[in-house]
C-alpha cells in the first residue's frame, strides 16, 4: 500500500487544483473577462478574414468598455440587478453582433 500512497496524493492534488479551477470560473469578473477576450477575437477574425473592409479600432474598444462599465457597477451596486452577469454578457455579445451586422455592407 505504501508503494501506491503517491498516486493517492496525486489524485486528490488534481482534485483539489479542479475545485480551484470551478471557483476561479464562477467569479463574475472571470466570466465577463473571458466572454470579452472572445468577443475580441471573433471581432479580429471577423475583421480580417470576412469582412470586406476591417472593422476600425473605435468599434473594437465597445465589448471591452462595456466590460469596464459592469466593472464600475460591480464596484458601487454590488448586490443590486443590475450587477447580474448575465445582463452584461448577453450585452456585450450583442453588441458585437451589432458590430460585425453593421460592418458587413
């Protein structure tokens, strides 16, 4: 038994760095940050491989100021609606959406 004791450690190392990877996603400021950095790079992709003319620098910055104003609210209204991620995320998927739709001509 002692020979197999180090796999034991290992398995419950993975466990215990598994439970600390589901908490760090759970964090707001996680999901909104990753939602952000994916909307950028759909905008990038979108910018250079699809759209006849790239998208200019102005209407890139938009999911990340958006980003800086849930923030901003996180900060002052903490427990209040407005502060519900998932309002924030669908907006700053729409509005690069909105982006993308309005660059496409």
């Amino acid at each position: 038994m002692t020979c197999f004791s180090f796999l034991l450690n290992e398995k419950t190392d993975k466990e215990l760095i598994m439970s600390k990877v589901k908490d760090f996603l759970k964090s707001p400021h996680i999901q909104i940050a990753l939602v952000t950095g994916i909307c950028i790079i759909v905008l990038a992709y979108f910018s250079k491989k699809i759209l006849p003319r790239p998208i200019g620098y102005l209407p890139t910055a938009i999911p990340p100021f958006i980003m800086a104003i849930y923030e901003g609210f996180m900060g002052r209204h903490k427990d209040k609606k407005i502060t519900t991620t998932w309002y924030w995320i669908v907006a700053i998927i729409l509005s690069t959406a909105v982006i993308i739709l309005v660059h496409w001509q």
